[in-house]
C-alpha cells in the first residue's frame, strides 16, 4: 500500500480491491470504536454501485464489530423497487445486512415504496432528523460516509448537470438525473455530507483513473465529488493501482 499526501489530499494506494477492503474495514473498526466511546452509537451512510460489493461481502465476516450499535443509512438510493436489480438497498441487503446481526431499528433505508421520490426524500430527511436528535440533536454528523465515484464526477446522486445542490438546506433531496437512462434517486446532500466527521472516497479499475486525477488535481473543480471537502472532518481516497495509474506518485 502507498500513502501519500496528493495536492493536499491524503490518497492510499492498494495493489487490489482486496488489500482496499481489508484497509477499509480496519478504518470502520477504529470509527466505530471512538464513536461508540463519544455517543455510544457509529453512524455510517453506505453507496450503491459496484466498487464497495468485496468491500461489504468482507464486512459481513466481521461478526465481532459492535451491529447493535452501528446505524447504517444510505448515501443514496435510485427510485425503483426494492426487487430491482439497480436498487441499492436491494445489494447492502444482499451483500452485507442479511449477514450480520444487526438490530432492524438499526437500517435506514430510503424507501421507494412512496408514490413520488420526492415523498421518499422527505420520509428519509425525517428519519435522519429523529436519529440524529435521538443521539445529540445536532445538524446530521455521521461518523463515517462512504462514497464512489462516477467517470463523470458525481457521487452519491449528485450529478454534474444537476440544479446546484451546495447550498440546500434539505438533508436529502430527489434528483432527475440528465440521462435518462439513469433512474429518479434520492440523495444526502452535500452539505450533510461536508459535515461528516470522516468520508472515504472508494475507487478501484483504470476506468476511474481519468476522473480521479481530475478530482485530486484541479484547484476550482465544480465536480460534485470535488466539491466534497468535510468542514471539520477528515477525507481519505482509497484507490486501487488502476484508479491511480494517471497519478504522478512517489512513495512517501
Ligand atoms: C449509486 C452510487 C453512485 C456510485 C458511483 C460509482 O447509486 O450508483 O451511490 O454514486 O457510487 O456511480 O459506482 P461504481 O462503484 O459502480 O463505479
């Protein structure tokens, strides 16, 4: 693995998704473990897509880590059934929450039983705002949010050619993504984002190589996952050799 400080951001670099999960899973044990010392629960928001599936196969072998005290949300979900091969609920369910012990109370899921996405969002912002109240009635702090990284920059369901996001005072809002290919979703904003206390970018396969190097090395990038910059928090990339094949890296 190399560590090194990339234009001011700290970036880690596996041989493969494996050596990448592996980390990933010793980082969530030690934030889980100071956050359950701090408030006596670790709350985390967990992406959809391919990147984090080894990651969350992984995860649920960890029967030791403290479930009865982790709350998982989501970062994002897309605005189709839970039976649908897209829903991202649908794969954590598969991959990792119908493995472990974990309380039911405990899953906040965006639901996409409501009858527009934008009833789905309001739903999910009310679930965030009781939880968050339960533990310290504070503006949303997870302790830890994962996040991918599409070939166009966005992450979570904040798209490039979306309506401006950044300064929304909603917790979670509906996007209708440009293509239309890509269903309705429902995301956390960016600025519930930007209050985490820690975000782990997670990329891996040369075809995010370009984006990557877009996202570490421009100064003004209006991407939205440029635009990810915890205010008090901490922001980690892991990447594997092929997501970081167009850095210019030397060991540190
Ligand atoms: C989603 C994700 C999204 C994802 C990126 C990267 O709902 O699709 O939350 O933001 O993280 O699109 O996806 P891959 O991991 O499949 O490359």
């Amino acid at each position: 693995m190399i560590n090194v400080h990339y234009k001011n951001k700290e970036v880690f670099v596996f041989k493969d998704i494996n050596e990448l999960a592996d980390f990933a899973i010793a980082k969530w044990a030690e934030l889980s473990e100071k956050a359950i010392r701090a408030r006596g629960a670790f709350t985390v928001a967990l992406p959809g897509g391919r990147t984090p599936v080894v990651l969350y196969r992984k995860l649920s072998d960890e029967k030791t880590l403290p479930w009865d005290k982790t709350h998982i949300f989501m970062t994002d979900e897309r605005f189709v059934p839970y039976e649908a091969e897209e829903n991202n609920f649908h794969m954590l369910s598969r991959t990792l929450l119908g493995r472990i012990n974990i309380p039911k109370e405990n899953i906040h899921s965006i639901s996409t039983k409501e009858a527009m996405p934008l009833a789905s969002a309001v739903k999910y912002e009310e679930d965030l705002i009781a939880h968050f109240r339960r533990l310290d009635n504070k503006y949303p702090e997870f302790d830890l949010i994962l996040l991918g990284i599409g070939d166009d920059g966005h992450t979570a369901s904040l798209f490039p050619d979306a309506s401006p996001f950044a300064k929304t005072r909603h917790l979670a809002i509906t996007v209708s993504p440009k293509d239309k290919t890509k269903k309705e979703r429902i995301t956390l904003t960016l600025p519930v984002i930007n209050n985490a206390e820690n975000v782990m970018f997670l990329a891996a396969g040369n075809d995010k190589a370009g984006i990557i190097k877009e996202v570490l090395e421009a100064e003004d990038s209006l991407l939205p996952a440029a635009l990810v910059r915890p205010k008090k928090g901490g922001l980690i990339f892991l990447l594997d050799e092929g997501a970081a094949s167009l850095l210019s890296l030397q060991r540190r």
